[in-house]
C-alpha cells in the first residue's frame, strides 16, 4: 500500500519536481526544501529570520500533499486579512490551480455565507483564526484538512483563536498535520513550550541569519545606534515624576507587595503586583489593605509609564497622556493628577522643547531621500501620539509620510479598517507614500519590498518585536536599521534587553527538539490519490486578490448570490410551512443538497425566517409562528378569510359565518397572509371593543385553497 510515507522517503528536492509547482518561480533553495519536507512527517514549527521565505515553505508542502491527494484540503491562517490576501496570492503565483481552487474568508461575508464556502470545491482556504474559529463553533469540521499552516504563530498564546482552532483540529482529524511559522517565538522558555504544546509541534526546524545554507540569501541590514541626551529643561519634570514614583515604590516594598530592592523594580514587576493584589481580592482578606496597596500599585504605573514617555518620547506625548489621566475617573489617576499639579507639572510642560530624537529623525528621513529620491522608508514608534507628532513634523518638512495603527480606536482617535490599511500598504508600495509612520501592526508579516531604512523610534524590549521590526527591511537588497536611544534612561535598558534576548531565544530553541513529544494520531497516513492532470491549470496564474475595487465587487457578487439563494430559499420553506404545519429541516436539507444548495443557504434562510417572526423551530423542525408557544393553552381552531385590508387593520371573515376585525397588535404572523382572498387556520380567541368582535390571532397552522 502506498502512503505518504513513502513518497517522503525521496530526497527532498523532489519537492521541485511536482506538477503543480511553477517551476520557474521557485528557487531552488535547500533550507526551504529540507524544512518543507520535514513538514510533511511531523508537526512543525519553523523560525527563520523574515524576508526568507516562510509562505514558499508553506506552499511546498502544500503543493506535495494536493499532488498525491486530490482531495485533500489545506487551510492557511494568519492574523490580519492584508496578511490573509498577500498569502493568498503567493500561492496562487506559484501553484498551477484554478481561480476556484482558492478561498479567502474574513469576517467580511456572514457566517453562513462562509459556512456555504466551506463545503465547496476550493482545495486551499486562507483565513484569520478568529473567522476559523468562530466557524467552528458553528459547526465546520476541520478533519477534511490535511495541513493546517499557522502564521506569525507566536501568537498562540493563552485564549487566543490559534490555540481553539488548533485544538478542534487535532481533537477531530484522524491524521492532523500542522505546520506553524514564526521569526521569533520568544525568548521565554516556558511560554515557547506552551506555544509548542498549543500547537501540538512535534519537530522544531530553526535557521539563522549565520547558518550556511541560509546565509547567501539574506543581503546585508546594517544596524546602527544613534544616542541622545536628554535636554536640561526636562531634569525639573523628570525629578518630580522620579520622586513621586519612588516613594511608592518604597511604600510597595515595605509593604511586601513586591519583593524587591525599590531600585529594580520595574514595570512588569507592578504589572504582575496588580494581578496578584487583585486575586488576593478575590479570595476575601483585608479588603482595605488590598485596596490602599492596589492604589499604590496603579498610581506607580501611571508615574513609570509618565517618566518614560518624557524620556523616550518627548513633551508632547507626556502631555496628552497626563491630560488622559487629569480627565479619567480612576482615583489612582486623580491622585497622581492632583500632586502633579501641586508641582506645577503641567504649566512646565508647555514650556519644554521638543524631543531631540525628533531632530535627528527629520534629518535622517531628509539624507535618505535626498540621496535616494525612490526610497522608501518605515517608521516604527510604540505609541499614536508619537506617530502623529512625527507625521506632522515631516509634513510640515514636505515630505510625504502617512500613518499606520492598528483597527481599535484608541484615546478618542479612530484606528484604521483594514480596508484602509490595505490601501495605506499599496500606495507605499507605488511610491505614493515615502515614510510609512507605524505602531506594532506594522511589524507583522507585511510583505513591502525594497524598504530602505528602518528608523526605530525608540528601542523595544521584546525580542519578538525587534525581531519583526528589523525584517522589515533587507528584503533583496540592502537595508539599514537606525534606532534612536536616549542615554542614562530605560531606553538603554530596553536595547540592552532585546539583543540578550535574541541570543537567549536562539539558544533555547535549539534545544527544544529534545523535549518534544511526538502526537498521538489516531487514524494511519493518506492514501495515495494523485491529482488528476486535467485538474493541473497550465494557464496564467490567478490574478492577486489587492484589496482593490475589483476585489470588492468580487465579494459583492458573491454575497448577492448567496442573498438571493437565501430570499429564494426562505420564500419556499414558509411556503411548505403554512400549508403542511410542520417541516423538518434535514429532509428539507437534503432536498436541497440533491438540488445544488448548500445547507447553509438553508440555515441562513431559517435564522432570517425566526429573526423576522415568521416561524417557530423544535426539535429540528420548523412550525408555524406560535404553535410551540401556544400549543399548551386551549385557543380553538378557526378558518380565516381575509375580506378586506384596511388602514390599521383587517376585516376576516370566520369560519364562514360571520365577520371580525383584526388589527396589527393582536397578530405577529406572517404579513404575506393579510391579503385579500387568502385562507388560512390558525388558532385564536376573541374579544368585544366599541361593540365591534375582534380577533386575538394566537398561531398559524395552515393555508388552504
């Protein structure tokens, strides 16, 4: 019997030699064919440096698993729908499939739309873990997959969806393979094994810059450190903002709540502080110790994160967050607000001149395009209100530099939709922007070649993000990394801390491979069955999926249809309802299917058909509105005719002997039904207003001819 087994026991390079692969497209590169075809016999996560290819990778095990099983369908997540699309076309370049063949889902269409597109033809999906997820409690199964490729998968972590998709997956599949991809998953060795427990990894496979068969493709970054001194107007408000912190500092320590030298304590010291107190808050105990510790706690952080925007950000970022705090209802803000005031912080503030990093970054931005007017040029800073300080300054310096944040509106400033974002990339990518000003979303997996320079704003403490951030640039040609630092301030010790991470994390790593455990799999491997050549496209490759109008309009058509399959749908089965009383929903399911319409038509149908008030469903079947509710009480049967329809109401005759008057309140079923000369029987009481009989409509339970 052949299995994939032994189709893997070939060298790797036979990974070229597929059919489906366009062959002209693909380097012959041999880290990603060794780690591609390591992929493929066990679960595994792969950290390589960015701009060397990880989505190849991906796409060449997946391009293996399709040759040898026509029927196999292989799924493709990452975190954000730019990322999603710009994966989407990679493989859709690179493999000889139709159009068809490949399905992007966001949250962009509804649940039951997507649920329609799950059971179709396409053979590669690639969507966010949220929408996976989501689907998932809705009831998609995932065992029909037979690779699962997890993205920027550091992100496992916790409650995350990658960690739930991951889960239903292996908990469902007889044979589940995943394949999680990542620059950096940390430095810590405990959450990296959670990570690699989350995921169910099997197999590490990690390449550096440094490694031999990695090096000849990685082109030069030179990274570069420019240190500030901070000026002497700002040694007034950093000593009061110091002070301050200190003596809560003190106060913690003396109080046992951290178990430190005041001098070291650091922010992730008051962060863990914080969820301890508020645990200890939960569990009873001196309510009013807690409290008064917990307003310590709370008030520090605020001090530590004021001190460090003066020193790393400059005056007009400090200002805005103090202004947040004098205006925000917390009393540990009020607190820090009232004493800052005390110390006539605010009225200083004014007066202070602008950060000195701001004059290096305006000078540098300047050189670059002077002596590269094509260049193209990425701004990192950990705050928006730095971003937009820095996006007026180059402004008003005639050169052209643009946001990019993240979705979430954040301090009564709106975020960008992803839409917006996908648009903000393309114009940069055309040159139509030259600096691109971003928070962390811009250090994720963005494919932007030919960026030439870098600029941190400030330094960042995770190896992760220093990691991210520096792939941005050097992808095929020369890049340049310059970080601005401010000296004798937690600058310095946040640059300090992520190059000992880096090498920490490189070193952690490789050792995991001894400590991973293989999955219990329940099911054997696949059987071979090739794909057929007549489903190998030799044609063009399918056009890239840009968040373009086109795009748009490709989305628009395809929730149309689905709506009027839906309205089509719902029509019929109120339909059959009124006349049978009763429709059970797998026969009429099944009906369906034999005709061409997937179930979730029909699902979308009776959730509108119950959101509307038209049908009452039990038990898998679906009644007239009220039969379930009212099948308890002794309303009797009658016929109705409807005689006239009137302004506020309508006369109905009654079992053809005498008249009634029905007005909207005393019926909430189907409106088609109130027209003239259409029957039905439904279930109904009576009462007298003005002398005049009326009629309380309790459930509909059949038309009649």
């Amino acid at each position: 019997m052949t299995t994939l087994d032994t189709i893997l026991e070939s060298p790797s390079k036979d990974l070229l030699e597929n059919p489906l692969l366009r062959r002209e497209l693909v380097e012959a590169r041999a880290y990603q064919m060794n780690i591609a075809g390591a992929a493929l016999k066990k679960n595994t996560l792969v950290v390589l440096p960015t701009a060397l290819g990880k989505t190849i990778i991906a796409a060449l095990a997946a391009a293996k698993l399709l040759q040898n099983h026509r029927d196999m369908k292989i799924l493709v997540m990452a975190p954000t729908k730019p990322l999603v699309l710009q994966h989407r076309d990679t493989f859709a370049k690179l493999l000889k499939l139709r159009e068809r063949d490949f399905e992007v889902l966001t949250g962009k269409t509804t649940q039951s739309q997507r649920l329609e597109v799950w059971n179709g033809p396409a053979k590669i999906f690639f969507a966010t873990p949220q929408v996976v997820n989501n689907d998932c409690g809705r009831g998609i199964n995932l065992k029909d997959f037979g690779l699962l490729v997890f993205d920027e998968c550091h992100r496992a972590r916790k409650n995350y969806a990658y960690t739930k998709v991951a889960e239903a997956y292996v908990g469902g599949s007889q044979y589940p393979m995943i394949l999680a991809m990542t620059a950096s998953p940390g430095s810590d060795g405990e959450k990296v094994r959670d990570l690699c427990k989350s995921l169910y990894i099997e197999n590490v496979e990690v390449r550096s810059e440094d490694d031999p068969d990695v090096k000849p493709y990685m082109s030069p970054v030179g990274v570069e450190w420019k240190f500030v001194n901070l000026p002497e107007s700002y040694a007034a408000i950093r000593s009061v903002i110091k002070k301050m912190l200190e003596r809560r500092l003190n106060s913690l320590a003396t109080m046992r709540v951290i178990r430190k030298d005041p001098r070291f304590i650091f922010r992730n010291d008051l962060v863990e502080a914080g969820a301890a107190l508020r645990r200890r808050l939960g569990h009873g105990g001196q309510r009013g110790s807690i409290f008064g510790a917990i307003m310590l706690q709370s008030s520090a952080l605020t001090l530590y994160h004021a001190l460090e925007l003066l020193e790393s950000q400059g005056p007009n970022s400090l200002k805005k967050f103090l202004d947040r705090v004098r205006e925000g209802d917390k009393k540990s803000h009020r607190s820090v607000a009232t004493e800052l005031e005390s110390n006539n912080v605010f009225e200083s503030l004014e007066l202070l001149e602008e950060h000195p990093k701001m004059g290096i970054l305006e000078k540098v931005v300047k050189d670059q395009i002077s002596s590269s007017p094509q260049s193209k040029i990425i701004i990192f800073t950990q705050y928006r209100d730095t971003s937009s300080r820095i996006v007026e300054l180059l402004s008003e310096a005639g050169i052209l530099a643009k946001r990019f944040v993240g979705q979430a509106s954040k301090d009564g400033e709106d975020g960008m939709t992803q839409d917006q974002q996908a648009e903000r990339l393309r114009k940069f990518r055309d040159g139509d922007v030259k600096v691109l000003v971003a928070t962390s979303i811009g250090e994720e997996g963005l494919d932007i070649p030919n960026v030439d320079l870098v600029l941190f704003y400030e330094p960042v403490p995770s190896e992760i993000r220093y990691i991210q951030r520096k792939g941005r640039t050097g992808r095929g040609n020369v890049g340049k990394v310059l970080i601005l630092a401010a000296a004798e301030t937690l600058d310095m010790s946040y640059l300090r801390s992520s190059g000992k991470k880096v090498e920490k994390m490189r070193r952690m790593i490789k050792k995991l491979n001894t400590e991973l455990s293989p999955v219990l799999r329940l099911g054997q491997p696949p059987q071979l069955n090739p794909i057929s050549a007549e489903e190998i496209f030799d044609g063009e490759s399918c056009m890239p999926l840009e968040e373009t109008e086109e795009l748009k309009d490709v989305e628009r058509t395809k929730a149309k249809k689905f709506n009027r399959d839906v309205r089509r749908v719902a029509k019929d089965l109120l339909h059959r309802v009124l006349q049978s009383g009763e429709v059970s929903l797998d026969d009429f399911g099944n009906e369906l299917e034999k005709g061409g319409v997937d179930k979730s038509v029909m699902q979308e149908a009776v959730k509108q058909l119950l959101i509307s008030k038209q049908v009452n469903e039990s038990g898998g079947k679906i009644f007239p509105l009220g039969v379930d509710d009212f099948a308890s009480k002794k309303f009797d049967s009658h016929n109705f005719e409807v005689e006239r329809v009137l302004v506020g109401g309508a006369v109905l005759m009654v079992d053809e002997k005498w008249r009634t008057i029905l007005r909207p309140e005393c019926y909430d079923g189907p409106r088609e039904l109130i027209k003239k000369g259409i029957k039905f029987r439904a279930k109904a009481d009576f009462y007298k207003l003005d002398g005049k009989l009326h009629a309380r409509i309790h459930s509909i339970e059949s038309t009649y001819s």
